[in-house]
C-alpha cells in the first residue's frame, strides 16, 4: 500500500511539474526569414508578437507555374508590406507548435549552407530569452514550425501598407 501511495505521489509531482512548464513559457515575439534560391522560393521577413500582431515584407514571390511552359513570373501583388494580426486560433497553435519543437533545445546545423536552398532563419523571444537558429536544411523537428510560419506569410488577411518597417536580421 506505501508502495502504491509513493508511486500515485511521484506521478502527481511529475504531472504538476510539467503543468508548471507550459505555464512558464512566455512568448514575446518571433522572427522569421526566408531567402531565395535559384528556384521560385518567396522571400519573407516576418514578424509576430505576443498581442498576435503581424508584420510581413515580401520581396520576392513567384506565381504559380503554369504549363506548358513553367516559367516563372513574379507576382508583385503579393509583394511589399504588410500589416495585421493572428486569429487565436492560430496564434494558440504557434506557441502549441513551439512548445512542441521543444524551443530550448532545439538547434539548427548553421554550417549546412551548401546548395541550392532557401536558408530559413527563427529568432524566437521568450521568457526572457533570446533563441537564433538558421540553416538551409532544418531538422524534420522544426518541420511543423516552418510550416506554420510559412503559412501565417501567405494569410490573405494581412493587409498592404505603404509605410516601410524594419524587421530585426
């Protein structure tokens, strides 16, 4: 029976220990650039942060090929400056998905900058901190956070604006 006791109580401090952990994270903001390649691969700068605002510049993006010819053409509409915000739901899928990719320990092979890619780069705030990670080949890890990402930058719902910002490097 003490056996029993002892096992129900270390699960009961493991489970509120890991509560704690979820509470304690703290996102504040996040970077995320993309280059091009000798492809069609967009160009992104973009930038969120805890009140789920969105700043996005675009300075590159192909459309769609077309057959039968397949030559790219820049898609200037989706090009520039744009302002907006996150729905809450996305955004509570942004920090699930950080959660995750277990940001702490998460890191990026930087040397792997060989081919023909676009580097990827995430440069994430939280509790304090301050995470720079970049590479042209992510690991599968960080899969689902680059995909989110990307897909926050094609979010139609982000609006064009002529004034100019700088997004952090």
């Amino acid at each position: 029976m003490k056996s029993i006791l002892l096992t129900l109580s270390l699960i009961l401090l493991f489970l509120t220990s890991e509560a704690q952990k979820d509470k304690s994270f703290k996102f504040e903001k996040l970077i995320f650039h993309t280059t091009g390649c000798f492809g069609t691969c967009p160009t992104y700068n973009l930038e969120i942060n805890k009140n789920k605002k969105v700043k996005l510049f675009t300075s590159q993006f192909y459309a769609e090929l077309k057959k039968p010819l397949y030559i790219p053409t820049i898609d200037s509409s989706k090009m520039g400056y744009f302002r907006g915000s996150i729905n809450a739901t996305t955004y509570k899928n942004l920090i699930k998905i950080l959660h995750a990719s277990d940001i702490d320990s998460l890191s990026f092979d930087s040397s792997a900058m060989c081919c023909d890619g676009s580097v990827k780069t995430i440069i994430v705030y939280y509790n304090g901190k301050r995470k720079y990670l970049t590479s042209m080949f992510p690991p599968d890890k960080a899969d689902n956070l680059i995909n989110a990402l990307y897909a926050i930058c094609r979010d139609s719902n982000l609006k064009k604006t002529t004034k100019k910002f700088k997004i952090e490097d």
